[in-house]
C-alpha cells in the first residue's frame, strides 16, 4: 500500500555503510527547497557536492547549502566542533558560498572538544586489532558524555566566557583520564580555552530552536529536505553493533533531533551505491579482496572525504539493503555510481547468505559471530560494456544495466527512484513516474531563487 506522501518534505538517508552519495543527492534535491537539515553525527561525515568543474566537501553543514537560496538547519542529534563548524563555513565562504545568515545551529546540540578527539585516537590505539577504525573525529566520546549528562551543549556558546569556563571543567576530567588509562599526552587547556571563547564568540548568532522554524517553512507549504549521515548498517542500534557510528541514521532521529512530529519528515529516499563500500573495521559479507576489488575501488575513486583512507569495496549486498530498506521504511532507493560497473564482464550480487548447516537467511543477523559464519549466495549477471557516465535519461541505458537495475529492486523489494551515472550534478535521472519520483523530478528541477552565488 502506498504510504500518504507529505509532498513538502523528504528525508534522505545512507541505506549502506555510509558514503553512497548522499550529498550528491541532496544537493540536487535541494534546487527545489526552502531548507535542508542534517540531523545525526558530525565532522566523521564527508559529503561531496560537484558540478560543472566545482567540487565541495561538507561535514557538519547540510549539502543543501550549494544552493544560495536554501536555509540550512543542523539538529540536536548532532555533535558541534565549534572551532570545525567555523572553518567549514570560512572554506564555504572562500569558495563563494555564503553560509551567514542562511545557517541555524539546534541549541541542543552536543559539542566536541578537543579532548573527545584525543580520547577518540587513545581508545582506537588501546583496542588494537579490535578497533572499529573511528575517524578520530571525537564522535564516539562526545556522544558518551551527552549519554552520561556531563556534555555541554551549544546554548552555552551564547556565553563565550562561561562555555569556555565549563569546557576547561570537563576537559580537565578528559585529561586526567588521557593520562591515567591511556598513557596519553594531555591536551593544552589554555590554548584549547582561548579557541573555544572565539569560535562561540563568532557562532553565538546562529544558535537557535530550529523545531519551529522547520515547523513553520512545512506550515508554508515550503519543502524542506533531511539529510542523514552515514548509513542504516552503521546506526548505533539497527547496525552492525559494535562497528557503527555512536548515532542513529534512521529517519526517525530526524524527529528526535528537530524536535518534530515523525509525520512531518515526508518519504524516505535511501542512497545506495550499486555495490558496497565500508570504511574501518566490522563485518562486510560481500566483501572482494582481489582484482575487482581494486578495480572498484580505483574506479569509484573509493577514498574517503574525510580521512582519506582506502574504503573497502564489495559486490551489492541485497540481503544488508532489504534489511536496511526494512528497518528504514525505505520509500525509494537512490542508485549511486552504476557507472563504475561499466566496464566488468560480469557482476554479482548477494541475495541471501547461507551457514555452515545449510541455513538460509534473507537478511544479515544480528549477532556478529552468526554474520561472520555464513556465505553470500550469489547471483551472476552479465556486464553491459558500454560508457553509462552522464546517461540523462532511462531510455538511453544498456539494456543489461537497465536490467541490473531492475534486479536490484526485486531483491530489495524497493523501487529506483533515482540513478546516478557520474559525480556531477547533472549526471543524474529519474526513473519511473511513481508520486515519489514525480516529487523527485520536481525538487530537481526547482528552480534556484535570486542570491545564489554559485
Ligand atoms: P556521502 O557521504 O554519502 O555523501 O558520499 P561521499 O561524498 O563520501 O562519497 C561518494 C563519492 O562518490 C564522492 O566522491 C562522489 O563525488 C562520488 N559519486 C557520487 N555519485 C556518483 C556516481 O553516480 N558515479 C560516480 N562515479 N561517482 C559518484
Ligand atoms: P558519511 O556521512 C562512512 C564509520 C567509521 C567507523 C565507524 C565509527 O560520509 O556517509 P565514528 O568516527 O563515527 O565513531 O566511526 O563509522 N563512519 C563512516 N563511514 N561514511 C561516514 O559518513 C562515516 N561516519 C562514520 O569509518 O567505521
Ligand atoms: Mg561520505
């Protein structure tokens, strides 16, 4: 039964380990927007925006901002680096996006000190070969002390001197722990405090209550877009646990963060790469170690936007995608990156995973040691040989890729909405005339108000 779409808002998420596209895909859907809002995790997210010969890097900021005319929101469910946030919104502004004016930061929100970040790297360390492989941005700390109610949140950044003041509290704590578990160097307070006032001094202006202002562009009929970061595999409960990130990617957390109803988050569009890729340690059934892994890798250019690191390549999973389409409430899939396949013989694709007794099982377990025994079953689909990048309309794709596609949404049981044949912009179609994609086609083609610089 088709869900009761909400044709003012729409929510996109990872619907794998993260790094699927999204911000590609976000920023093209924000043409037609009034507003973007990202709404979990940090500066551990690297989203990538290109067009023409432009190329931009987001991490906190939503990837709707390219569009001068969209007002951007970040909410509680995040976590702030104020000194981070300041230097991407002075890198927007060095590449001609204004950000001032357009950006409003949830009061809620948690901060990350630089005090997360070393205890991030001392615990990576310490875990060894069991280490998750963070990005060592902070994420996983800062999220624990908002857990365990001792995080500071950025309201206090209305206060420069008392935010400063409290930082150094909870810093001083932070490094007596750096020094008795780990072994670690502490980290200079007084240079960490004197950033810390400054860069709340500059952001003060932007914190605000963004639940109603989101509230009131849905009120105007305006659409607004959620952008999620990282992906439903590595959501802190629905994911592979302990190898996720410390937040929630699921559109749920859209709510929670904005402090808005879940009905007002519209369809949920999830972002899949036409493989896999993972970054960091944690299970990864489909996994190519060889040739085509390299191949895909080199290819899809798999490097990551934030720590550079070589992400682990592998065949579609569609075993992980319907679970994730399941857990998510997936409406659509985004199919990102069906050209680096352009050039493979053949390609392969899980459909369920098989034990050591023979059991079958459509969907990955739960439990980490029952995943790490069973084998992909594989089906083999011929490679179509033929240049996709750019193709502009659905008509105009290799009757095998077409057919890849479509055996992509049987075994997920989700739709293609949108397929992506390049990193560009404009190297994107919609597939099929569904509400949802109409609605897609119409944010696309939004036209951009006056203002916009770029
Ligand atoms: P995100 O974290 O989901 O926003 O994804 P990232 O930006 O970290 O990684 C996706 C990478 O793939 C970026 O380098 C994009 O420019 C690139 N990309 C996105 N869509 C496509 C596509 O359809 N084809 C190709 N070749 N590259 C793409
Ligand atoms: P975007 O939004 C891919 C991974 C890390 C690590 C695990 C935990 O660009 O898709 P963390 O620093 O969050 O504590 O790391 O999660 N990870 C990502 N992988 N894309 C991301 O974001 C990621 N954010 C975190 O590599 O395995
Ligand atoms: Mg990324």
């Amino acid at each position: 039964m088709e869900r009761d779409l909400q044709p003012t808002s729409m929510i996109v998420i990872g619907g794998q380990w993260g790094d699927e596209g999204k911000g590609k895909v976000v920023d093209l859907l924000s043409a037609g927007v009034a507003a973007a809002v990202r709404f979990n995790g940090g500066n551990n997210a690297g989203h990538t925006v290109k067009f023409e010969d432009r190329h931009f890097a987001l991490h906190f900021i939503p990837s709707g901002i390219i569009h001068g005319h969209v007002r951007c929101y970040m909410g509680a469910w995040m976590v702030i680096d104020p000194v981070g946030v300041l230097r991407e919104i002075d890198g927007l502004g060095e590449q001609g996006v204004d950000v001032i004016g357009r950006l409003a930061l949830s009061e809620r929100a948690t901060v990350i000190l630089p005090t997360h970040r070393a205890l991030d790297g001392a615990r990576e360390a310490a875990r060894g070969a069991g280490s998750i492989g963070t990005t060592r941005r902070g994420i996983g700390p800062a999220y624990q002390d908002r857990a365990q109610r001792r995080a500071l949140t950025t309201g206090l950044l209305r206060k420069p001197r008392t935010f400063a003041e409290h930082a150094v509290r909870v810093m001083e704590a932070h490094n007596r722990e750096l020094g008795l578990l780990y072994g670690a160097e502490p980290v200079d307070l007084e240079a960490a405090r004197l950033e810390l006032e400054e860069a709340a001094e500059r952001l003060a202006p932007l914190v605000a209550e963004v639940g109603p202002q989101i509230l009131g562009h849905l009120s105007r009929r305006e659409p607004v877009l959620f952008e999620g970061a990282q992906g439903v595999m590595l959501d802190l409960f629905q994911g592979t646990y302990p190898y996720v990130t410390s937040s929630s990617c699921l559109p749920g957390a859209a709510a929670v963060s904005c402090g808005i109803p879940v009905r007002a988050l519209g369809p949920a569009v999830g972002v899949m790469k036409a493989y896999v890729t993972r970054v960091g340690g944690g299970p990864f059934p489909t996994e190519l170690d060889g040739a085509t892994g390299d191949h895909l890798r080199k290819r899809g250019n798999e490097f990551g936007t934030t720590t550079g690191r070589p992400r682990r390549c592998g065949w579609f999973d569609a075993a992980a995608a319907r679970y994730a389409a399941r857990v998510a409430g997936l409406d659509g899939i985004a199919l990102t990156k069906l050209d680096v396949l352009d050039d493979l013989d053949e390609i392969r694709v899980a459909v369920r995973y098989r034990g050591p007794d023979g059991a079958e099982y459509v969907e990955p377990p739960a439990d980490l040691d029952t995943l790490g025994s069973l084998e992909p079953v594989y089906e083999t689909l011929p490679g179509w040989h033929a240049e996709t990048v750019g193709t502009l309309d659905a008509a105009a794709l290799p009757a095998r890729a077409r057919a890849y596609v479509e055996f992509l949404e049987r075994q997920v049981g989700v739709p293609v909405v949108l397929v992506s044949t390049g990193p560009r912009r404009e190297e994107t179609f919609i597939l099929g005339r569904s509400p949802l994609a109409q609605m897609l086609k119409t944010l696309m083609t939004g036209l951009d108000q006056p203002g916009q610089k770029s």
